[in-house]
C-alpha cells in the first residue's frame, strides 16, 4: 500500500509542486489549504503517514494547527499523528519550537525536487520504525524517546535521567528525539504551577572571511566549545538541544528576564574570553512562553 501524505500549505503552487513530486514516486497525497480543513479530514479520514504542515497560515497557523491536533487526538483517542513543519523562513527559534511541540522535523521552502522526496520519505521510515528502547546520557545527548511512553513513567523516567547525569549542576543536553517527548512534560509542569519560560536560540555568526575558510571539523569544534560554554552557564533545570552546528535551542523554566540577559552576557563574555570573538560573533534570540497558554511574544 502507497504510503499517504497530506500537505497543508495555504500556497496552491506550493501544494501542486509538493503533490507532482511526491505522487510521481508512488506516494498517495492529499492537499489542504487550512489548518481546519485537516482537522475536518483526519476526524472523517483518519491518520495518514505524514502532514507537511506550513508554519505561516493566515487564520491559524501551524503552531496552533499541530495544539489543535493534538486535543484531536485526545478526543478521538487516536495515535499521534506525524507531523513535519515547512516554511520560508530560516529561523532557529521555529524550528526549535517544531521540535518541542512534537514535530519529526522541519523542512525548508522552497522544496528541492532533488531530495524532497527522499527526505519526506525518510520522515516516514522513521515514523514507522518507532523509538529507540534506550536512553544515552553521555557527550552526545540524551536519546530514546521509548523512556517517555505513558504519563507516569514518563515522568519518572525523566527524573532518573536529570539524577544520573555526569554533572548534574549543568544544564541538560538533550538529543531531538528525546526532546520533543520531554518537552511535554515540562509544558505541563508550568501549567501546573503557574510559571512562565523562556525559548531561546543561540546561533554562531561567523565572520564572513571566516566561514569559507574554516574546515567542517573546525566547525564542529567550535560548535562542541560553544555547547559546553552554554551547558556551563545554565542551571540544571534548563534543557538544550542541538539544531546544527551553529545553533542550540534552549528551554528555560522559571526565569525572569533580567537574570536572562546576565546568563546571555556571562555565555558572551566567557566566548570572548575563550579567543573566539575575532572566529564568529554569538547571537542570541528569546521569547517568553506564558504558562497555560501556549502563547508567546
């Protein structure tokens, strides 16, 4: 049976380049203009193998599309539906709140038809596959989203893993499969109890003559320094996850804004101190989350 993919975009050459490139390979496809329009088809039609999903739909975009979805899926006692996030904008702060929010992944406008079909196809494979049974708390994050299945243990879980971390003063790195899950888990901790968060995202901008010049290995030590620099100045209730090698989104509970510009100058000042100031500049961009919610500013 074809694999079946709905693609909401409010762009009809969006929907029409997306639908050719995919249904010329094999793959069942359905086209929707509207966040509520898939909520209308999936209650009808049930769960399909994938949604594209655009970020930026006038009426309701597809932050509040994929909220909308989820209650859907509570009501009707469905599975969670697998979800990829698309856009224009190159934009670490949407992509990371994509993550959070329980997407697979992101993808970017406008589609390469080299690889569109591969990488939706990839999304799909690893849909299909399930998570990981394991976690890692080691250098490279923590992976295995099979620990967080169910409310209770989930919960429970994650309280082992901040327990067992190599150095629990710092904050926790967390690898994508792992973070959505957690994610969860912490929006509901700040409804719970009132708190407000931070998202933030802090991004490595090279110096231009640098970035042509610099190897990819050089890159990705730079990005290791700015991680354990970042780790370093956070509290061990922060979370962090790696988007690339030039930006790590971060999640920041029960933070107030003044002590979040004296974490961000600290991270700027140890960088320049660090001898990399004359390499890449370090940007750093936040929004406040307001408890229960969902919204942000």
């Amino acid at each position: 049976m074809a694999d079946w993919v709905i693609i909401v975009d409010d762009d009809v050459m969006n929907l029409k380049m997306a639908g050719e490139l995919l249904s010329g390979k094999g793959m069942r496809v359905t086209a929707l203009k509207s966040g509520q329009l898939l909520l209308d088809y999936i209650r009808e039609k049930g769960i399909p193998d994938l949604v594209l999903l655009d970020v930026r739909m006038p009426d309701m975009d597809g932050f509040e599309t994929l909220e909308r979805l989820r209650d859907l899926e509570d009501e009707l006692q469905l599975g969670p539906v697998p979800v990829v996030f698309i856009s224009a904008c190159d934009d670490g702060i949407n992509e990371g709140i994509a993550l959070s929010e329980g997407a697979l992944g992101f993808v970017r406008k406008p589609f390469e038809p080299a690889n569109f079909y591969e990488t939706v196809a990839g999304f799909i494979r690893e849909n299909k596959s399930g998570p990981r049974e394991h976690a890692d708390t080691g250098a490279e994050g923590i992976e295995g989203a099979g620990l967080f299945d169910g409310d209770l243990n989930g919960l429970k879980a994650l309280s082992e893993i901040i327990d067992e971390r190599d150095n629990k003063r710092n904050a926790l790195w967390m690898g994508k499969e792992a973070f959505r899950h957690v994610y969860r888990y912490m929006m509901r901790y700040l409804e719970r109890y009132n708190v407000t968060a931070y998202r933030a995202i802090f991004t490595i901008n090279y110096i231009s003559e640098n970035r042509d010049s610099l190897t990819r290995q050089e890159k990705e030590k730079i990005s290791d320094i700015l991680r354990d620099t970042i780790q370093k100045s956070l509290r061990n209730s922060d979370i962090m996850l790696k988007l690339d090698n030039e930006r790590y989104f971060l999640f920041l509970p029960e933070i107030e804004s003044e002590n979040l510009d004296k974490v961000t100058e600290r991270i700027k000042e140890a960088w320049r101190n660090a001898g990399f100031s004359d390499v890449a500049d370090i940007v750093c961009e936040y929004e406040l989350i307001y408890a229960g919610s969902g919204d942000n500013m």
